[in-house]
C-alpha cells in the first residue's frame, strides 16, 4: 500500500496513510460521502508517487483514470451500475492504473465517452423502457449498496463480538434461563413473552450465529419451510448446525425444514465466521422485498441493549417492559457469580506480543470500529510471504480469534478479533 490524496470539486483534500484505523477504500468512500453534493459531485484518489489519479464523476456517470503528470494518459469509462464505483475505487487503491485494464472497455478521449454515455441512455430510453430484467437488476443493485451502507453503521456491526456475548449471557439469565454449551458451542436466548426471540449460538473461538424472529415483522415465513429454509442460505455449515434440529424451548421454536428435520424460526440472521454479516438468504429477501433490517427486529429485541456503553439493571428496565425490576436484579447478580464465560485473562509472551505488533505496524491496521486487527490488506499470499507464515504461527501462540477474510479481500489478507492485551501495546508501535 502507498499514501493516497482524495480530493473534490471544492479543492479539498484529504491525505490516507497506510497503517491507519481505515482502509483507503472506506476512507475514500466517507470522504465522498461528508462532502457529495449537487454542486459537488467529482472526486478523486491520487498516487502522487506513481503518477496515476482515479477521478469518479458522478454527475456525468463515469470514471476516467490518469497516468502521468507529462505527455499524461487519460481514458474514461461509463459507469452504469453504483457498485462499479467502489469496485473501481477498490481495485485502483490495491493496484493502480492497471489494475483497471479488465473493467473497462476504457475510452480515448471526452467525446467518445460522451458518445458512449449518449447510446447508453439512448438504449434506456428506447420503446420507452429498458427490458424490465435489467431494470429489476439495476434496482436490486442499488438496494444491495444501500443495505450494505446501512448494516455497515449498524450497532450490530460496531459491538465486538466478545461484549456482545457477554450482555447475551446477562439477557439469558435475566429471562430465567442459563447459557447451554454442547460439543463446545455455547446457546444463548431470551424472549419478550410475546413471541420475539433472540438465540444466538458461539463457539469457543468467537465463531457464531445470531438469529431473530419478530412474529410481527413482514420477514416472518415460518409458515413457509421453503422459504424459511432460504432465509438461512449462505450460512457456514458449522454455524448453522446447531440452528438445525435444535431442542424447543420458549426462545427457539422450530419449524419444518424441507429436506426433514427442522429449523430455529428467523426474521434476521447474523453470521460471525468473519466481520458480523447478514445471511446471502436475508440480504437476498431484504432486496426482493424492499424490507429494511429494521424489520429483522434487531432493533428492538437486541441492539436496544448494545447502543449504550453502560449496560446495568436500570438501562434495561429503561429500555424494555418484558421483565420485571427484580428478574433483571437477579440476571446480572447471576452472571457476576458464575464468574467469567471464557478461561481467565493471562499474561501473553513478551516477544510473541512484539512481534505481532511490529508486523501489525508494518502492514496493518485496525478497522473503522475497532473490532478486527487486519493486516496484508490488499496482498495476495504470495505478496505477504514468509511474515505472514509467522503472523498466523503467532495468533495460535497469543491465543488470539482470528476470523475469515470479508469475501472481497485479498488472499493474503488476515482478519483478527481486538483483544485488550494487545491494544494496551499497540499504542508504543502506531
């Protein structure tokens, strides 16, 4: 990775380091999103090193790239789907200028992107409209980036896995019930006594599944095996296992599974292999319908007592009317006694501990919500080499939870779980 300079119509501008708390690409893309507007509406990434500029004009649909400050080489393209300009922006930041050669085809000059665009929305515009499968998938397109933004802020996607499963653990006892741990997995669940749950499953490296089932939402298909099944498409087998044939109880009731067996009902599901994502099924179905996560019941049922940093008796008496002043009294004063859910805190080897850290300060960097260590970002295996071979030697020694990779990254990148031990030594090597 190299410094890059994003820059606007308004001549301001703005330097991304490498090793900073977010990747170029989201960088760039809040930098868009702070100052976008209609007498704003290009925006460019600058390698001052190499030479080569990305400009993405939104006004015009198009992006052009640069190479060279003399005799310099500029080509355009038309942009015709919102994802193409975080793809573009994407594979710019981890390649350059040619690292766009297969995502054209790249234009000349001005005119013939004008021509371009001119044909583009001529074919729109003919008979009166465009075949309603590419208008439908324009449309999805744009619902996807829209549901990928809005889950991105989410509070769901902010809280580290480690706090959330331990207000699940206080929210389980404060409903009357104990966490279950089977074949190293451990169940959490509570309801509202209407008929919402919230189970959630956690293995004991930070792998997970969380599900939701709000009986008023218009996700509810539990009516439906088929459809019920779908909703969970996309989740790891390991993860959905237990989702699968599970006892009922009052938190998870089950329904028909198409191929035999059943399912834990689910208006949401939330995947933990990796940073905290919407099932494919779910994401799928919120696109098809034009539903929003809001109707998941994530809101409500879970993320009510995830958006405030003190979390005690009277916040969720505050917060929901389901349980009485003493069921939750008793729920914390049970967790307080039944010590903590993981093996205690222990000291980590010093010189494990340094060497993480150097190459964490060599090539890597925290994510925007201070969940995961990623580092390689953007190298291929090969490009991270034998350093990387010694990282992951190291997470087993530091006992860290390391994660999958988004789908997008790189192979050489490395996702890793936060932990405190670490963060109190980051701050001598940032």
């Amino acid at each position: 990775m190299r410094p890059l300079t994003f820059s606007d119509d308004k001549d301001h501008e703005q330097e991304w380091l490498p090793g900073g708390p977010h990747s170029a690409v989201d960088a760039f893309l809040e930098f868009v999103a702070q100052r976008r507007g209609a007498d704003n509406t290009s925006f460019g990434i600058e390698d001052e090193g190499n030479e080569e500029v990305l400009m993405v004009m939104f006004e015009v649909g198009a992006v052009c790239r640069i190479k060279g400050w003399q005799n310099s080489r500029s080509e355009y393209r038309v942009v015709t789907d919102r994802g193409d300009y975080r793809t573009l922006a994407d594979h710019f930041v981890r390649g350059g200028f040619t690292a766009l050669d297969d995502h054209g085809p790249w234009l000349p000059d001005v005119p013939s992107l004008m021509r371009a665009r001119s044909a583009h929305l001529h074919q729109r515009a003919a008979g009166g409209a465009r075949p309603e499968h590419e208008v439908g998938g324009e449309l999805r397109d744009q619902r996807g980036e829209e549901l990928r933004s809005e889950f991105d802020g989410s509070v769901l996607r902010r809280t580290h896995p480690r706090e959330l499963r331990r207000r699940l653990e206080i929210l389980t006892r404060v409903d009357g019930r104990e966490p279950t741990t089977a074949a190293g997995t451990t169940h959490f669940g509570y309801g509202s006594g209407e008929g919402d749950t919230v189970n959630a499953w956690f293995t004991a490296d930070g792998r997970g599944l969380l599900v939701t089932f709000d009986h008023t939402s218009p996700l509810d298909c539990s009516d439906d095996p088929l459809a019920q099944a779908a909703l969970y498409d996309g989740v790891p087998a390991d993860l959905l296992h237990p989702a699968k044939n599970a006892p009922e109880t009052d938190t998870a009731r089950n329904v028909p599974h198409p191929d035999g067996g059943t399912l834990v009902a689910a208006t949401g599901i939330f995947t933990f292999s990796g940073p905290c994502a919407m099932a494919d099924g779910l994401f799928a179905r919120l696109q098809e319908t034009r539903t929003n996560i809001e109707d998941t019941g994530i809101g409500r049922l879970l993320e009510v007592f995830l958006a405030t940093e003190d979390f005690t008796p009277v916040i969720v008496a505050q917060e929901v009317q389901w349980w009485s002043a003493e069921d939750i009294a008793k729920g914390f004063a049970a967790t307080v006694a039944s010590g903590p859910e993981q093996t205690p805190i222990t000291p980590l080897d010093r010189e494990a501990v340094d060497r993480f850290c150097r190459i964490w300060a060599d090539s890597g960097y925290n994510d925007r919500w201070d969940v995961h260590y990623v580092l390689f970002d953007s190298r291929t295996v090969e490009e991270a080499g034998e350093a990387r071979d010694e990282l992951l030697a190291l997470i087993r020694t530091l006992g860290l939870e390391r994660v999958d990779a988004p789908p997008r990254a790189a192979s050489g990148e490395v996702w890793v779980r936060t932990d405190p031990r670490i963060d109190a030594e980051l701050g001598n090597w940032s």
